[in-house]
C-alpha cells in the first residue's frame, strides 16, 4: 500500500503530531506479505478511509502476534514476540485494535493479558457489522451481489475459539444476497485444516486432506461465492476450489472485499 493511494497514516507518524488514533489496525503477516490477502488490506483500509475512521497501523514496529510459535509449541519464542509487541501497544497507548485475522484477534485479545497487554480487541467482522448498524456502511440495494448464493465458511479462531458466529452472517446478510448454509457450521463447523500451526507442517496421513472435504461441502450448496474472514481460511479453500477447477465459477472472498465491492470502493 502507498501512502499516496491509500491513508494510512502510522502510529509513529500520529505520535509525532501528539495525535492518538480511535482504533489501531492490526494487518497481520498475511495481511502484510501474502499477495493475495493484501486485497484484503487494501478493501478495509478503503472501508476505513470512506467512513471516515481515525486509524493508523504500526508499519515495520508491528510483528507476528507469536500465535503460530505457541501452537506449534515453541513458548519461548511466542513469549519473546508477545512482549516485544506489547512494549509497542503499550508505548502508544493502544486501547483498541481491529485486525482481518481471527489467529491474530484470539492471540492478542485472550493471551497477551497475560503478559501485560490489555487492550479493546475487535474482529473485522464485528467492526463491519457495527459500521453497517450505524448506517455508516449502506450497501445500496445489496450492491452486485444482490440474489447470489453465498456459504460462509466460519473459521475456528472466530467461531468455537470466540463465539462470533452472527456478525459475519450479518454482514453478509447487508448484501442482499442468498446466504446458504453448509451442514456443518457454526458450532458444529468444519475446521480448514490450517488452524493451530497446521498451515506451517505436512498433513497427517488419511484419505483425503480437511481443505478439500470442507471445499465439497461448500460446493454442495451451489453457492458461487465463499466467504470467509481468515487468511488461512482463504488459502485453504481456495486451494481446494483449485483442485475442484472451480475457480472460474466459483471465488472465495474476504468480507471486507464484499463490502468494499458492494460499495463500488
């Protein structure tokens, strides 16, 4: 992102005008350096600037939350990089963070109390739903995708890690379009396969990989749409539609990328 497309200012660049933001945007590594989540980035820093949100990022002070050392069991060095961020958070006075990354959200919102970081943590799914209840996002007769068959996929960090289940369907529901469930969702959903540092190792021995059963049961809604709300999730389910090739007939999409095209941002 460049600052001359975009606004997005930086935490230091805000401190040296004696300025602090509402909210800090979390980006996340994938957000950062995964080319195709950076769409992502970009579809809610669109969002932000459009709403007018006082926001600002970290840029280079801002590191990997540490979430995939602890699930893979290196504690040592999830520790070291929690309070490294946390001297950060704490140095700008950081009171409330929204990040795109449901990994990032739990890490930061339930572990790092517990090393002295205690801030207002927020899912961009929740953020966006309170955007579109405060008639601040208003997705004008549901944008183009109005009457599509949408699933949504619910990622586990998010969902039985945290509890949010309705504000992505909210959100989705802002769209107009024909939310479809799979059979498993919600409290009974499906994991991608990528969760707890899985995303970093080679998978088990079995019959099939988890991306691609969870893929087929996203098809077998006859939705055209996946939507999801994890960088992980995305890749995982894009892989999967990859091996079906159904890319051509089917995308899978973040919900700030709906929004932000809904919009016409």
């Amino acid at each position: 992102m460049s600052e001359t497309t975009y606004n997005v200012p930086t935490m230091a660049n805000k401190a040296s005008k004696g300025e602090n933001p509402d909210i800090l945007f979390w980006v996340g590594c994938a957000g950062s350096f995964d080319e195709r989540y950076k769409s992502v980035t970009n579809a809610f820093v669109k969002i932000l600037n459009k709403v007018g949100i006082d926001f600002a990022v970290l840029g280079s002070e801002e590191a990997c939350t540490g979430d995939p050392a602890r699930r893979g069991g290196n504690e040592f060095l999830f520790q070291m990089q929690a309070v490294a961020n946390i001297q950060v958070l704490n140095g700008y006075n950081v009171k409330k963070i929204v990040t795109a990354c449901p990994h990032c959200f739990n890490t930061l919102k339930n572990e790092y109390p517990d090393l002295g970081g205690n801030y207002e943590v927020i899912h961009h799914s929740t953020f966006l739903q309170q955007l579109i209840n405060e008639g601040k996002v208003s997705l004008k007769g549901g944008g183009e995708f109005k009457g599509k068959k949408i699933t949504y996929h619910d990622s586990c960090y998010l969902g039985r890690a945290n509890n949010v289940y309705e504000a992505p369907r909210m959100v989705l529901e802002a769209l107009d379009a024909e939310l479809v469930e799979m059979k498993r969702c919600k409290t009974k959903g499906l994991c991608c396969g990528a969760g707890g540092a899985q995303m970093f190792k080679d998978a088990e021995p079995g019959n099939k990989e988890i991306n691609i059963e969870r893929t087929e049961e996203a098809l077998a809604t006859g939705a055209t749409i996946i939507a999801s709300a994890c960088p992980f999730c995305m890749t995982m389910m894009t892989d999967g539609v990859k091996s079906k090739e159904k890319e051509d007939k089917v995308k899978v999409l973040d919900l700030a990328e709906l929004i932000a095209q809904g919009e016409g941002l």
